[in-house]
C-alpha cells in the first residue's frame, strides 16, 4: 500500500490571503475598540473552542493571522487540520498582547469557521460512498480569491481536487461542443492543441454522447444530469476505456445510489458552494 500523506497549503498563499483580510478588517486606524479600551501592555490567554461537532479546518490561516498581527503572540494548536472533533474540544490556544489578540481574532476565526465548515460537509459527503470506488471531488464554483483554501479544506474532509483552473486541464463543456461542431471534433482540436501530460475530458449529456466521446479517445468523459440507471448504463458501455464522472443534482440524499452505478468520480459544487460555517468561537481564558 502506498502511503498516503495530509494535504498541506504553501506558506505563500496563506500569507497573501490573510494579509488581504487583514486590510479588509483594520483599514488603515486598526482595531480602534481594543486601542480605546485595553491597555498597550496587557495579556491575555484565550482558546478557540468547538461550539458543534464537525471536521477542523484552516488552522495555518489562524496560526498565521496571530502570527502577522504583531510580534509576541504565542500559539499553540490542540489538534491538526483533517481532524474530527466533539461539540467543546479546544482547538487553538493563545497568549500575548491583549490588543494584537482580539484584533486578529475575527480573522483569524473567519477563515476557521468557513473552512472548516468545507471539510465537515465533504465528510458527510464522503461518508455516504463508503463502500464504493467513488470520489467525491469539488469544482471551480468557489469563493473568489479562495479557491486554493477551499479545495485544501476538501481535501480536509476526505474528498479530491478536480482542476484547480482553466489552465492544468481540457474540460471540453456543452458550448464549447457547440461552437467547435460537435463532441470528435471538439476532441479532436483539443488533442492536436493539448501538450502530453493535459488530460482532456468532455462532457455529455446523452448516452450517443458519450459513444462519441469514447471514440474520440477522452481521458475521462463528464456525465451531466444523468439518473441513476443511464449512470449504470454509461459504465457498462464505457467498461474501464476512459474515467467516468458524474455531475449535476449532487445530494447527500442521492450520492450513495451515484456512487453505487460504479462511476469513478462524483462532482459537486454543494461541498464548497453551500458548506454551513463550523460553529467555532474565541474566548479570553485567562486576562
């Protein structure tokens, strides 16, 4: 068995983007309520805490939002990204300047709460095709300026990448089909363009389709809004010639009958698109 590593986000990305919060939060006055009534020199112990159960996310964010607020703030995190808490684990802890610390603390929380939120819902996700061959994958449909941390938090919760952009894969959609005059030459032209390591996947709607884009020789072919016998059918016609996935009306209440067609992938927007935010909260401990 080979081994398996946990996802990890470059450094530089999570910098970029907690700096980008931080000039969104402070403006250029900074936490004037922490400046107006705390002391410069005083400290203080908090705790981010687990207000509901669910998959933790985000904590490099958090980590690096007290880290860039000032010098002096010590931090230390209870439990590891991917992890499964309760309803009251203790997350994050802590200590320093009073003022640095509850200027960061919405950031910092922010970026915690929604990610995790990502990762809780992939694992329900997840949970319901165990059993089965199926990954469950995220798509494009992200927050702007957050998709690196969203598909990592997906990652946190036991689900697969799609493409991150326009640019590391050919998903050849309905339009360009219908601008390029059909599913072989749409193919056809992305073969001829493509370099050797871009895989090229269509999306189909028919079965017809899908015979097509076989025959064109797709990596992997993308069925849309398919029901769950046509899915059946699909594999049965494709038998293993290319990678198969399924799309459109993803729910939790019908993934486990998609992943039971035998399909390879099963992507949804819901997971990044409609996650509730983790119930996770800051609180002063000590002061």
């Amino acid at each position: 068995m080979s081994a398996s590593y946990p996802p990890a986000l470059p450094r530089h990305i999570v910098e970029a983007t907690v700096r980008r919060a931080f000039e969104e939060d402070l403006g250029q006055a900074g936490d004037i309520t922490s400046q107006a009534t705390i002391a410069p020199g005083a400290t203080a112990v908090a705790r981010i805490n687990a207000r509901e159960g669910g998959v933790v996310c985000g904590l490099d964010c958090a980590k690096m939002a007290f880290s860039l607020i000032g010098p002096g703030l010590e931090v230390q995190a209870y439990v590891s990204d991917g992890t499964t808490i309760e309803a009251g684990t203790d997350v994050l802890e802590v200590r320093g300047n009073a003022r640095m610390l509850l200027a960061a603390e919405r950031t910092a929380l922010n970026f915690m709460t929604h990610l995790s939120g990502i990762s809780t819902l992939t694992s329900r996700f997840v949970a319901e095709t165990e059993g089965t061959d199926a990954h469950i994958c995220c798509t494009r449909k992200t927050t702007p300026g957050l998709r690196a941390l969203e598909k990592y938090a997906v990652k946190c919760g036991g689900g697969h990448n799609h493409r991150f952009g326009l640019d590391d894969a050919i998903l050849i959609k309905d339009n360009h089909i219908a601008v390029a005059g059909g599913v072989a030459a749409a193919i056809a032209a992305a073969r001829a363009f493509a370099g050797h390591l871009v895989a090229i996947e269509v999306e189909v709607d028919t079965l017809e389709q899908l015979e097509e884009a076989l025959a064109a020789g797709a990596d992997a072919v993308l069925l849309d809004n398919m029901d769950e016998p046509t899915l059946t059918r699909a594999v049965a016609i494709t038998a293993g010639r290319a990678k198969l996935e399924a799309s459109g009306n993803v729910t939790l209440e019908r993934i486990a009958a998609i992943a039971r067609t035998g399909i390879d992938y099963i992507s949804t927007s819901r997971i990044t698109m409609a996650a509730t935010p983790l119930d996770l909260g800051l609180d002063i401990a000590i002061s």
